[in-house]
C-alpha cells in the first residue's frame, strides 16, 4: 500500500499526467491503468480516477466501456481542424504581442531565439520543438487574452506533438526556424501587422504540409 504521506495531490497528478501525454511520455493509444499510474505517480487510485476524468474533458483521454482509459490518438482530419482554428487564434495573438510587448518581453523572446538557433545548429530537433512551444506560449501569455489563452491550451493539448512531430518537421526545419524568427523580428519591431502575417505564414506552411499528406 502507498504511504499516504507521500501521495501527491489531484492537481499536481493532473499536471503530471497531462504533461507526459502531450510530451509522448504516454503514447497515442496507450492504456491508462490506474493501478499502474498510481504507483508510477505516487497518487491515490481515487485522485488518479479525477485526473483522468479532466483529461477525458479536454480531449486528451478516452473511456471505452469494459476496457479503460487510454490516450487518445488525433486523427490527421482533426490536426487539420486544430491547426485552422490555432492559426486563427495565434495570428491574433501575435498581433497583440506586437501592440502589448514589453522590453522585458522582448528580451526573453529573442533568448527564446537563440536557444532555438542552438538546438537547430545541433540538431537536437526535440529540444528545438520545446523551444517551438514555449515561444508561442509566451507569445499567447504577452497578447494578455485570457480566453484565447484557454482555447488555445486545450486545442494544442489535444495535438500532441509526438504525433505530429514527423509531419511537421519533415524537410521544414530550416524553414521554420525563420518563421519563428520574423515573427519575433516584427513583435519587437511593434509591428502588429507585420506580426500577425508571419503568424499566418507561417502556420499557414504546418497546415499544407498536414494537407498534402492526406
């Protein structure tokens, strides 16, 4: 039996959980047991069975009778749907950063670069997509809209990237880290216009590449 002293609570097993689904540590179809999760996170069955219950409302668990939880694998349609509806948002985003953006802001923007250049220059391409990640999380977090901020959590949540991460990286790393790169240029520019266009560009590249894979 665990030791109640040690057992974590449901929101930090909830953050876990949600945070080894969208990073592949669980993978796209795999079963969730919660005997087996709740020795893996040191969490009580019951608060296991919550956080699973949040994740199934999110879109990142499914429930089939008789069988359990697992993770729930994105079709390449819904990637699709997601992408449209995060080009939209993001567009907006950058488009906000560009008008709200700080010097502070900017500094940790182009240290978001460099760190990207790095990782692209060592072709560490998993850590090159953490910083993909944090860049437009921290663009969403400098546009200061709450409820885009929301939307989008769940929607790029749902297309987790181990699934994707052939599709989008296939023969357009080179083009995407200059993507992210005029995006930061124009933000701190304050160029809302020019911002949001290379949001839309560059989103725009990931989309068609999922298109013509169809």
């Amino acid at each position: 039996m665990l030791n109640q002293t040690l057992l974590i609570n449901e929101e930090e097993c909830y953050r876990r959980l949600k945070e080894d689904i969208c990073r592949g540590v669980l993978m796209p179809n795999q079963h969730l047991v919660e005997l087996d999760l709740s020795k893996s996170y040191g969490a009580g069955r019951a608060t296991i069975r919550t956080a699973l219950a949040r994740l199934e409302q999110e879109g990142l668990v499914e429930r089939e009778r008789y069988r359990g939880a697992r993770v729930r694998l994105v079709t390449e349609e819904e990637a699709i749907e997601i992408l449209e509806v995060r080009a939209a948002l993001e567009s907006l985003a950058a488009r906000r950063a560009a008008e709200r953006a700080t010097d502070e802001d900017f500094m940790v923007l182009q240290d978001i670069i460099e760190r990207m250049k790095q990782c692209f220059d060592s072709n560490k391409m998993l850590e090159y997509s953490d910083c993909n990640t944090e860049l437009h999380r921290t663009l969403i977090d400098i546009a200061g809209n709450s409820v885009a901020e929301k939307v989008l959590d769940t929607l790029n949540s749902q297309n987790v990237r181990f699934q994707f991460r052939g599709m989008v990286q296939r023969g357009r790393t080179d083009q995407s880290f200059e993507d992210h790169k005029e995006i930061v240029e124009a933000v701190i520019r304050r160029d809302p216009d020019a911002a949001e266009l290379a949001m839309q560009k560059h989103l725009g590249r990931i989309l068609k590449g999922l298109r013509d894979l169809k």
